[in-house]
C-alpha cells in the first residue's frame, strides 16, 4: 500500500493564482488541465474524459454553522480534446469553458434529480444495485479538496505541521489524483496498493503533473 504526493510550494501557488486569474479560470480548471495533459502525453490519446468535484455549499440555505455532510458532487464527464502541439493555455481556455457550460446547467444535480424521483419507486436495496450499475466508479478521476484551514484544524496537545487529503486506495491500473491545499503548500496525492513497479509509475504522473503546472507558470 503505498500513500504517494508532490507538494507544489507556496510560492508557486500564489503565482499559479494570480496567473490563472489573468486568464480567467479557476485553481480547478488549472489543475485538471495539468492532470489531462499528462494522462493525453502518457497513454497517446486525443481526448481524455475526467469527473471533476463540484462545490454544493454554494446551495447551502445555512452559513457559517457547523454541520456534518459531505457537500461535494460531481461533474461526471468533463470532455478534453487535444490536437498536435496544443498549448496548456488553449487546453485551459478549453477545460474552463466546459466547466462553465456544465455548472451553468447544474450538471452536477442531475443524478441527484433522478435518485429523489427513482427512491419513490424503487425499494432502497433494489436502488443501490441500479446505482452501482448506472454509476460505476471511474477508472481515472479526480478530486479538489479546496482548503484546508489551518485555523480550524487542531488537535489539543499537538502541533499540526502539515495535513493533506487522501481519496481511496485503489488498484491498478485505477488511479486517482487528489489535490488539496494547507498553509498555501498544495499537495497532489495518490493512493493505491500495488507494486514496486506502480509506485514508480504514479510517482512519474504525480511529478508530470507538478511539473506541467509549474513549467505553466514560470513561463511568463
């Protein structure tokens, strides 16, 4: 079992930010367009299919409250088509317009729409089995955490020096990126139980990914 990450340094953040902000797209569209390319580069394909997380504690009728709830959905089918030497900058404006088009359309809420319909119809254990069927779990995804704030994270008695989120170990050839954020520093990480020869293999993607986003924003 192997808990693999690369940190992208708070230095860096602060300029993939303000970078991505110059070209009118989000941490998330960033990220996912570096996550795209790298699977695009390593398996030679000319479109790449994600899920991408989507933030439902925008619905919240309840600010500022604690709650317990796993606020997150999701965008099933984020379509990335690449064409020969296309640039991460075309690639961005492209990730971001369909994030756009499918939040616009509350894409995520779909299957939710369906399931409230569906469960008074169909009994919970017979649901479940349609679920797993019409839902499968993707092969290659991907989540965004957000930020994790070090001012609410705190354990009495000890010192928090660093925290990241993990998604579920999987076996290859699954895998799974997660991204989260703590003090500025953020972690890209994958889970999985294999070999030696998978944990290289998702150290190299791990580091592509850094390294896709870094080259990006260094390049001025």
């Amino acid at each position: 079992m192997y808990c693999i990450s690369k940190v992208i340094q708070a230095e860096y953040l602060c300029e993939i930010k303000k970078k991505a902000r110059q070209c009118g797209a989000t941490l998330n569209d960033v990220f996912l367009t570096a996550y795209a390319s790298v699977i695009s580069r390593v398996k030679n394909l000319d479109k790449v299919v994600l899920p991408s997380p989507a933030d439902l504690r925008s619905v919240l009728s309840v600010r500022d409250e604690f709650t317990v709830a796993n606020m997150t959905g999701i965008y099933r089918r984020v379509t990335i088509e690449y064409t020969p030497g296309q640039r991460f900058v075309d690639t961005l404006a492209m990730v971001h317009l369909e994030m756009e088009m499918q939040k616009s359309r509350n894409m995520c809420l779909s299957g939710i729409k369906l399931l409230h319909c569906a469960e008074k119809l169909i009994p919970v254990r017979k649901l479940k089995k349609v679920i797993r069927a019409v839902y499968p779990l993707p092969s290659v995804s991907y989540t965004n955490f957000g930020v994790i704030d070090e001012k609410k994270l705190f354990f009495q008695g000890c010192e928090v020096r660093n925290c990241f989120l993990t998604g579920s170990y999987r076996l290859p050839p699954d895998f799974q990126i997660s991204v989260s954020t703590y003090e500025e520093n953020c972690t890209l990480n994958c889970t999985l139980i294999g070999s030696k020869t998978d944990q290289r293999f998702s150290e190299d993607v791990l580091e592509q990914v850094r390294n896709e986003i870094v080259e990006w924003v260094s390049n001025i």
